[in-house]
C-alpha cells in the first residue's frame, strides 16, 4: 500500500497542476477500491460454504440418522437399514460453480437430487426452475447418460447454467458410484467444445478490432452495424450469453470453469480483457454488445442522440461506478456472482423475469427512444471496468517508462 500511495504522489512534472490533482484522486480511489474488493473476498472466502450433511434427507427419504464417510453421506433408516447414499458435487455454470446433492438407493436408481447453492444471474436461472431440470435426475439409473440433450432436456436460453446442473449431478453420481455401490464408472472424457458460438464470437471479435483501425467512415461504419445485429441476434437472442457484471465478478472470485467445455466464457472475457489492455480499445461495446445494438436501433426510429450535459457528467459518471463497483463488492463478500447482476438481458432476450425487471426494461426502451443508449451510458457496469482496466494500464506504462529512463547506479 506504501508503494501504491507513493506512486500516486510520484506524477510527472510536465502535467498542468488541475491535471496532476485529478490523477491523484483517480489513482487513490483505485487503490481504496482494491483494498475494499480485497477485504469483500476476504470475507466471502472465510464465511461461504453450505453444511451438507443437515441436507441429506432431502435426497434420501425415510433418513433418520447419517454418517459420513469423507464426501460420501449413508442414511439409515429408524431400522437401521441403508436408505441410500448421498454426495455433493460442483459443477461450472454462467456465472460461478453449482453444486448439486445427489442420493441413490442401494440399488441404483437416483431417488433425490437437491441443488445446494448456485451463484447463476436470478433471471438466468429462473429458466432452470421453469423447465423443472433439477427433477428430470430422479428416477434415472445411475448408469444412466445424464448429459443435456440426451438423458437431460436442453434448457432454451440457459445453455451454459443447465450443463453445470448436469455436471455437478454426473460428478456427485460418480462419487456414489465409486465410494458407496462399489461400481465405479468409466472416468468422463471432456472433449474440448468449439463450436459455432465460439466461432461466432471470434469472427466478432476479429471484425471489432480491425473494424475500428478502418479509415474511411463508410466502411467502419456498414461493419459495425454488421457487428451490432450480429451480436444482438446470435449473442443476445440465439445463445443468450451476453457478456456480465457476473462474469467479472466470477473471475474475481477464482470461480474459473474447466476450458474444455467453456470456450465460449473464455474468450469472451478473455477477448475484452486482452484488447482493452493491450490495444486501449473496448471491441465489445461499440462494436457487438447486444444490448447495446439493441438500444441503438430504437435510437433509429427516433433519431435519438447522446443525452450528458456537461454540469452533471462527474455525476454520471461516478453513479455508473459507484453501482459497478457496489455490485463487484456485494458479490465478492456474498459469493454469490449472480445475484450481483442488474442487467436486463435474460428479461429482453428469453422475454422472462419479475414483474420489477420488466418495468426496468420498458423503462429503458422508452428512455432508448429519446436518448442514445441510456442504459450503456449511465447504467451499463461494463464501462467502470473498461475505465479500471484503462487506468490500471495507463498507470503500469507511466511506472514502466519512468524504471526504463531511470539511470542505473553502482
């Protein structure tokens, strides 16, 4: 901390004294940032975790008593009798790890399963609870092909939640299998999922970074609106899987999902991450966001333009990253990535949610008509993190440039 408030005083000369002061300010509110964000995983770290074995009636019915075994759960009847085994698995889902409980009976058949903790968006996930995924488990064989699309219904909108329901319930199956009927399965291979999303999202990607780099105004923009519809129909109404609070929130919690099957999270994430830090330039919101695309043709119908008068700008600005930045803080503390996530995605593009989020969303349609992207300019948290990463890599550079002019001694 010592080092970080010396670099913030350690400002080049050249700067105006209005300029010097503003950066300052800039960089002492980043560094009180980090060191909140920090204090808030700190105590998400130490104060998550759900106790399993109070739960284990709920997937084995008749339990009076239970013993555990490591991660493997037996309960007894009032006779004494095996009911059946239960365990308790994780899985990666859209925004952070879901974990599953699982209880077979002695002969094989799985007769509960229980999802324990989810950290998925509300509207996401209210998806999985409508189309009834967590019971589609129950009266399986444990032999059974529990993958979505196969001895699971596919959940439409909530691709990436529905396959981590699946796998944590595969994986906790697994463990059954192993330490309690003494059968274990053949280990499950996970073949690396590269698929038409993926692709879409690297054309997008390739077409945002070069798109901008285009000189004449014409072309750059025909490509961009290009993007823009792409996105809006293949990220927002296709694959419904827009880039979130959520996923930010979920990096920084260290809730990463195995590669092989989630391509798609690494490279949207990864491709903002990567561009903004080296190139200095935000590819996702300018050039492909769905909502954003959204937002701008309704702007079309009305002509609609940019609404930020100059008296209340600061303002603005500093309301948009003061509700990013409560969001990063409250998920980090709860680790609950999901519920941190104010966005109107899954209640535009599955047309699902609250009677709240639907109020929110004609409120920002309406707003769409006679002002340009209200919601990106005054609500949207990516741009606080585009702002964070920027500065970060302005303040990284100006330290770098300063070592490689400094002198050597000795």
């Amino acid at each position: 901390m010592t080092e970080d408030l010396i670099a913030i005083t350690n400002i080049e000369p050249g700067l105006a004294p209005r300029r010097q002061k503003d950066l300052r300010q800039r960089r002492a509110v980043l560094v009180a940032s980090f060191a909140i964000a920090l204090v808030a995983w700190l105590f998400g770290y130490f104060n998550s975790g759900v106790e399993i074995l109070p739960l284990v009636p709920e997937v084995l019915p008749g339990t009076v008593r239970v013993e555990s075994e490591s991660r493997l759960f037996v309960g007894y009847d009032a006779d004494g009798e095996i009911v059946g085994y239960a365990a308790a698995a994780e899985a990666a889902g859209y925004a952070g790890p879901i974990e599953m409980l699982v209880g077979i009976d002695p002969a094989g058949e799985i007769i509960g399963v229980y999802l324990v903790q989810q950290r998925e968006s509300p509207g996401f996930f209210r998806l999985i609870d409508n189309a009834g995924l967590v019971d589609q488990f129950t009266g399986q064989q444990f032999t059974a092909d529990l993958t979505i699309g196969n001895g699971v219904d596919a959940v439409s909108g909530a691709t990436l939640s529905a396959e981590g329901v699946a796998g944590a319930a595969r994986e906790a199956v697994r463990l059954i299998a192993r330490d309690g009927l003494d059968a274990p399965l053949t280990p499950e291979k996970k073949p690396i999922k590269f698929g038409w999303p993926e692709i879409s999202l690297l054309g997008l990607y390739t077409a945002g970074y070069f798109g901008h780099k285009i000189r004449s105004s014409q072309w750059k923009k025909r490509i961009r609106w290009g993007t823009l519809l792409t996105g809006l129909v293949v990220v927002g109404f296709i694959y419904t899987a827009p880039f979130t609070i959520s996923m930010v929130i979920s990096l920084l919690s260290g809730f990463w999902p195995d590669w092989q099957s989630n391509l798609y999270w690494y490279i949207l994430i990864g491709g903002i991450l990567f561009v903004t830090t080296v190139d200095a330039k935000n590819p996702y919101c300018a050039w492909f966001c769905p909502f954003g695309a959204f937002q701008e043709l309704l702007a079309q119908l009305t002509n609609a333009r940019l609404y930020k008068p100059r008296e209340y700008r600061d303002l603005f600005t500093w309301l948009q990253r003061g509700l990013a930045f409560t969001a990063v803080v409250l998920g980090l503390a709860l680790r609950q990535p999901g519920v941190a996530g104010y966005e109107p995605f899954a209640t535009l593009f599955d047309l699902k949610g609250t009677t709240i989020q639907f109020i929110f969303l004609i409120l920002v349609v309406l707003a769409s008509l006679v002002m340009y992207r209200p919601f990106c300019n005054f609500l949207c948290p990516l741009d606080p993190v585009y702002d964070v990463i920027t500065e970060v890599r302005r303040w990284v550079l100006e330290v770098w440039k300063k070592w490689r002019k400094t002198p050597e001694t000795g």
